[in-house]
C-alpha cells in the first residue's frame, strides 16, 4: 500500500502530512517550508488538509540527498583540514 506497487496512480495523493514526513523522515515543519519556498505543492483536501502523493515522496526524496550531497561537498573538506570551496 506504499511506495512501489505498480496497481495505483503514483500522482494519486493520499498521505497527510505525519505519514508523509514519517516516510521521509524529517519533521511535518520540513515538509510546511518546502511548501513555503515552493519545492513542493502538496493536493488540498476541502478542508485544507495536505495529502501528498507517491511521486511527492520520491521528490522529497530526491530534494534530501542531494542537499545531503551539496552539504558533503561543502563541509566535509572543512573538516579534515581544507579550505572552503570559493564562491567566485
């Protein structure tokens, strides 16, 4: 019923917030400011409610380890000794 069956709709939104962030996990919050700077545009129910499909999952997802990724790059050098990559 989650991630990887093949027999729904991967845009099809079904889970609410703490589902969601519990996938992934990172906080609901995490989820609110990625709304807010607009990475992410979770459906609506008429009560307002957000509802995040499967394809909003894999996005997150993809958001996470690339600034995993970004963060590495940037401050791992740092930390055995290197300098900070310029930003020129």
């Amino acid at each position: 019923m989650g991630l990887g069956r093949t027999d729904k709709d991967p845009r099809r939104p079904v889970y609410v917030i703490s589902v969601a962030a519990g996938i992934v996990s990172v906080h609901p919050r995490t989820l609110r400011i990625y709304e807010d700077e607009g990475l992410l545009c979770p459906a609506r129910t008429p009560t307002n409610i957000r509802l995040y499909s499967d394809e909003d999952i894999r996005r997150i997802q993809r958001m996470r380890r690339r600034s995993f990724s970004l963060y590495r790059r940037m401050f791992v050098g740092v930390r055995a000794g290197q300098s900070r990559p310029s930003s020129s």
